[in-house]
C-alpha cells in the first residue's frame, strides 16, 4: 500500500537549497517511506512528540507524521541532526 507525500514549504525550501546528491538521498528515502512509513529500518518515532516520526538520512533527519486515514505521510521538516530534535 502506497501513502501520498506532502511536503510542506518550509521542508520544500530546505530540500531545494541542498546540493544535488544530498537531495536525491532524500527523494529516495521519502519514496521508501510512501511504501512504508512505520518500517523501524527506515523511522523512528520521536521522543519528544509521540505523534511524529523522524528518519535518518547522512547528517539530516526527516521529520514526518502520517495520517492513517488519507493515506498521506506530512514531512514537516527537513533538518541537520545539529537542530531536528529543539
């Protein structure tokens, strides 16, 4: 079962300012996710908010939450690990 991806624009921004290499990692990491998001090889859920997952990407992290009934995964941020868990 394959989940929709919405990216928010503060996490569109971040992903378009990164270079070239670095941003098709995370393209493929969020195609990974859409097939599935709760995989504990992929994600992680965080901490500090239950509701949120995070997946690890070099140095970045992939902050996202799913809905369950759209079938839709929300990336709220794209971060260096440096700030993805303030």
């Amino acid at each position: 079962m394959t989940y929709g991806v919405h990216i928010f624009p503060g996490a569109r921004k971040t992903l378009k300012k990164l270079d070239r290499v670095l941003s098709g990692r995370i393209v493929k990491r969020l195609e990974e996710l859409a097939q599935a998001p709760f995989n504990p090889r992929l994600s992680r859920q965080m901490e500090t908010d239950p509701e949120s997952r995070y997946s690890r990407v070099g140095d970045w992290r992939i902050i996202y939450q799913v809905e369950e009934e759209g079938q839709v995964i929300n990336i709220t941020a794209i971060r260096p690990r440096s700030g993805a868990y303030r």
